[in-house]
C-alpha cells in the first residue's frame, strides 16, 4: 500500500524552498497527500512533463471537482462554482477566447500607460514622504489594486471594501470560513449589479469589453460575466502585490544582480522571468483535478475518480527541465516556467501581470538608484496566515 504524506503546506521561511515538496519532488515525484482540509486523499503530482500531462489532457477534469469536499488548504474553496477555474475545454475555451480579447496586446498597451502613470505618483508619494519608507505600504499593495480597479473602471469609494473582502477569502485558518463565504456572497452580489450596469452602459473598461465580446454569435451570460469580473479583481491584485513585494526583496537582497539591471535595463524583462520561476510565491497547491479514466504517470496508476493536485512551484524547480534549478540565473536558456499555471487554465492576466512588474521595476531602478533594504533581511516579516509568501512590510531607503 503506497504511504500517504500529511501535507500542512504551511512552510514561510522568508522566500525559502519548502522542504516537503522538495523531499517530494525527489524522493515520491507521484505521491499520496491528505490536506488540512477536505474529505479523504489525493495525489500531487510535482514533475514538469507530469504537471504538463495533468493540465493539458483531457483524462483529467477541473469541472468534475464541483460537489466535491476536495482535500485543500483553505476552509472555504476560493473557487466560485460558474467560474472559468471550474470549467473543461470546449465550455473554458470559449470563455477564454472571450476573455482573451480584453488582453490583448493592444489592450495592455493601453493599459500600460495608466500604470506608467500611477507607478510614477506612487513613488513621487514615497519620494516626498522621504527615506526610509516601507516598499509593501507605498507601492505593492496600491499598484495592482489600483491598476485592476481602473481597468474594471470600480469607483473608487468601492476599493477598499472589495480589497478587504477579497483579502477574508484567502485566509487558511478553520475560523475564518463563516466570514470567507459571506465575503464570497458579498461580493458575488456587487459585481452582479456592477456588471448588470455596465451591459446597459458599456465604457471603456474591461468589464464592458466582456460584457460586450462576441465569439461568433456567444455572449457571456451575466452570471459568467458577474463570476468573471470577480474573478479578474481577485486574482488581479493579491498575486500581484505579493510578487511585487517577493521581487523587490530577491533584488535588495541580491546587489549584483540589481547592479546589473541598474547597468543593463534590458536585461530587465528575462531577469523578471527568471524571478517568476525561482520564487515560490505561495503555499502548496491550489484547485484540484479529478482523473476521468485510469491514468499512469510516472510509473504510478492513478485511478479513475482519483483527485489529483498539481505543484507549480515544484515543477519551477525540477532538475529534469531546469540545469541547477535552485539557482536564479537570468542568463539560463528560457524554458517557460510554471507560475501563471498551465494548459486550459493558464493564466489569461499574464500580460497585465508581467506588464505591471516591468513597469514598476524599470520606474524604481531609473528613479532610487541608490535604493536598498533599511533592515537586515532577516528581520523582514512574512506573510503566514494565508496561501500566498510575501513580506508584510519592506523598509527600503535611498
């Protein structure tokens, strides 16, 4: 009988690799796991071409998940039962197809320039406030708020309500549930009228661009688009703000290599990617699929029924696909990594996201040459109450 680990997933040492997922990914690369939360076990699966086997192919389903007390970390499942997360190809292509049509590469670029915009305020306000001044609070909690929020055109009266509501959904402790699902509810109202609105008067703004996108003759329905607004301020701000702030501290505690992005400003874009590769981000794992037929991977069967995690951060870090893998190396061959998912459901925001983090990183090079950590790094405080790794405050001087 194969052994079944118990996985917490609760590691938060600074921006350190958790142990249990390495141990995982070199001792039991397909392995057995029972969670904090959920009824019975599942298997995480940690390889590269493996994780790419899960989330590619169609023996294996996210919407089968639905109805399901799946094992996870959080007590209240983040996902929305209608969201695009919680659907197979053909139903998510053509709402991503749809989706995909607010990111494209003329639309991001429009964005681009609001953001240019709001990173120059934010650090003109650091600036003015004077040295030292705490990265987190004057920038990487703002910016992907801010941005989303204007993309999405929300009032901003709204904005700190949605982010605290938003923030209650991501908390990992058994307390917090009743909160989580009335937070969820509270939202799911708001963007129905929000969205409600916005299809009798569209603007200019990413909400009207779904509500009025058209896949041949399909719209999206206004429980989809209620659903999928709430989905893009969620997932466009939190995961956001914590790589801001996981960046921000890679670079101030790595002086050669801002050196070389200081010396070298087109170095930036590769140097980000590798970034997005090497730091583990969150805790874990996220939604879960279920296997549709009997699947084997790496030499383990995984039975019909089965439910099956996937590790993104382990994948990141697979020495099959990446040479000396714990090492940030911009100057390695790009393979792509794994951060913004895979598959069917990789992540439609990546072109905001990465535009966003070139944007604020080119802007705080040109700006605070002279920028670095006002604290040793160990006295940095992390995040861990909740899924995602980052640090709660940044003292950075100039």
């Amino acid at each position: 009988m194969e052994s079944v680990r118990s996985c917490p997933f609760d590691y938060a040492q600074q921006l350190d690799f958790d142990p249990q997922l390495r141990e995982l990914l070199t001792e039991a690369p397909v392995s057995r796991i029972r969670m904090a939360y959920g009824e019975g076990e599942a298997w995480l699966v940690t390889r590269y071409e493996d994780v790419r086997t899960v989330t590619t192919d169609r023996r294996f389903s996210r919407s089968a998940v639905l109805g399901r007390d799946f094992p996870r970390m959080t007590p209240e499942p983040i996902v929305q039962a209608e969201s695009i997360n919680l659907m197979d190809p053909p139903d998510s292509s053509r709402l991503r197809s749809l989706v995909a049509k607010s990111f494209t590469p003329r639309r991001v670029d429009h964005i681009r320039h609001r953001t240019q915009r709001i990173v120059d305020q934010l650090l003109q306000d650091m600036e003015d406030s004077g040295s030292p001044a705490d990265f987190v609070a004057g920038v990487s909690a703002p910016l992907p708020l801010i941005t989303i929020c204007e993309a999405l055109d929300i009032p901003e009266a709204d904005r700190p309500w949605l982010r605290a509501h938003a923030l209650t959904m991501m908390n990992t402790g058994a307390a917090g549930k009743d909160d989580a699902v009335r937070a969820k509810a509270e939202l799911r109202a708001y963007f129905a009228e929000l969205t409600a609105d916005r299809r009798r008067s569209p603007g200019e703004d990413l909400i009207s661009t779904l509500a009025t996108a058209r896949d041949g003759a399909e719209l999206l329905d206004d429980n989809e688009l209620a659903v999928m607004a709430m989905v893009l301020l969620i997932t466009g701000q939190d995961t956001t703000t914590y790589q801001l702030g996981n960046i921000a501290y890679t670079l101030l505690t790595r002086p050669a290599l801002l050196e070389s992005l200081r010396a070298a400003p087109e170095l930036l874009p590769r140097t980000l990617e590798e970034l997005l590769r090497y730091i583990p981000f969150r805790k874990g794992v996220g939604i879960p699929r279920i296997a549709t037929e009997d699947v084997e991977l790496s030499g383990v069967l995984i039975r019909a029924g089965d439910v099956v995690h996937v590790s993104y951060l382990t994948a990141n870090r697979d020495d099959r696909k990446f040479e000396r893998p714990d090492e940030l190396d911009p100057d390695r061959p790009s393979i792509p990594h794994m951060t913004f998912g895979w598959g069917a459901h990789h992540c439609l925001g990546a072109p905001l996201a990465t535009m966003e983090l070139e944007v604020a990183f080119s802007s705080l090079l040109t700006r605070f040459p002279a920028l670095s950590l006002d604290v040793p790094p160990e006295d940095v405080e992390w995040n861990t109450t909740s899924i995602w790794r980052y640090p709660l405050a940044l003292p950075v001087t100039w």
